[in-house]
C-alpha cells in the first residue's frame, strides 16, 4: 500500500522550470513529453531563436490552463533580444506554467537567463546494447558488419542502440558531432517512432562518420 501511495505521489509531483544541455531536441523532447503524462506539453524548436519565436511562447504561457502546462523552448542558438523578452515571464511565469528551455551549451544563454533557471543534470541510462565499433575509425566494412549485426532488433532495443552510438560518439569519443550527423541521429531516432526499417536508418547514420572518400566509394562496395 505505501508503495503506491509513493508512485501516486511522484506522479503528481510538478517538475519545476529548469534549462537542459543538450544538442538533441527531439530525443529530449519526446523523453519530456513522455515524462510530463498526462500534462500538456506545448514546444517552440528553431535552429535560430528569434524575438518573434519568444513572443509566440509568452503568448502561449498566459493561455489559461487548469492543471501544469509546460512550455519546452529549444534553439542552437537564441537571439539576445529574444532571450531579454522571455526575461520577466521566465521569473514570474503565469500560474500553472513552466518553462523548459534545450539548449547545445551553456554558452548560447545570457547570464540573466541561467539565473533565473536551474541547471537540471539528468541521470540518463545508455543502452545495454553492445556497441562494438569506433565511430572516429569507420570504414566501409565496420558499417556493414554492424549494420547486419544488429538490423533485427526490437523497436525498444533499437532506439536504445540509437541512443548508445550518439553516447559512444558524444560522451565516450568526445567527437564534435557536425549538423549533418546531428540531423542523421534525430532523423534515426524519429523514423524508429514510426517503424522506419532499421538497417536503413543505421547504414544513413554511419555513413556520416566515414571519411568523405569513404562515403562516396561505398557506391561500388558489394
């Protein structure tokens, strides 16, 4: 009995605003989306954040709600102007309402932004699925070995491999993903939602980290 009274009582629990380091908004999104059930979750996503993009998410924010509306705001980058807008709501929010604002870096938000929100560090549980490769060291075979290795997974297992090579790549290799590669793992995570066939969305993937050459001469590999 107390054990469900715990769970009852972390299911209601409201989390609070709070900015998350992270150049992943989709996976991020849909994990905060998951996390916030049954509460609605409104976003505004841009590689640039533009003054305009900040006044639609005021606007947002005093749109009555009855119960926790949480307003998520990602961008690579967000303009000054459009950060000083979002300054007097992020510190008195309308009731009911909270910010959740994605960004690559710390360094892309003004001081007076992060002052008024905390850094969350998120405990995140990579994959248990082997990853076997270097992703600073591909060559054409790696991919395809790979690729065979683990193109019959389930839907659950495969985004957890998803997510273990942008770990391996990020956090392991400390590589400097380029936008492309980027867009290839967000692209990968968002069509496995939608049973996109995983031996095609792995062998995209990879190929992004082969060597230029690499890549083009794959047209001629059987």
């Amino acid at each position: 009995m107390l054990c469900c009274l715990e769970k009852l009582q972390q299911m209601n629990e409201i989390v609070r605003s709070h900015i998350i380091i992270s150049a992943h908004f989709d996976m991020e999104l849909e994990g905060l989306r998951d996390r916030f059930k049954p509460h609605r979750v409104v976003s505004f996503i841009k590689d640039d954040f533009l003054l305009d993009d900040a006044k639609a998410a005021v606007n947002e924010a005093f749109v009555s709600e009855a119960s926790t509306k949480y307003i998520v705001l990602a961008g690579k980058s967000f303009r000054h102007e459009a950060q000083n807008s979002l300054l007097k709501v992020l510190e008195e929010p309308p009731e009911h309402i909270e910010f959740i604002i994605i960004a690559p870096n710390k360094s892309v938000l003004l001081p007076t932004v992060r002052s008024r929100l905390p850094l969350v560090q998120k405990a995140k549980e990579h994959s248990a699925v082997s990853i076997d490769i270097r992703m600073d060291s591909l060559d054409i075979r790696a991919v395809f070995d790979f690729v065979k290795a683990n193109d019959r997974l389930a839907k659950h297992d495969a985004k957890a491999l998803i997510e273990g090579l942008f770990h391996q790549a990020v956090a392991v290799e400390k590589l400097i993903l380029t936008p492309a590669q980027l867009k290839a793992f967000d692209n990968s995570y968002r069509l496995l939602e939608v049973n996109g066939r995983l031996q095609t969305l792995l062998l995209t993937l990879l190929m992004q980290f082969l060597p230029k050459k690499r890549s083009e001469d794959r047209k001629t590999f059987r």
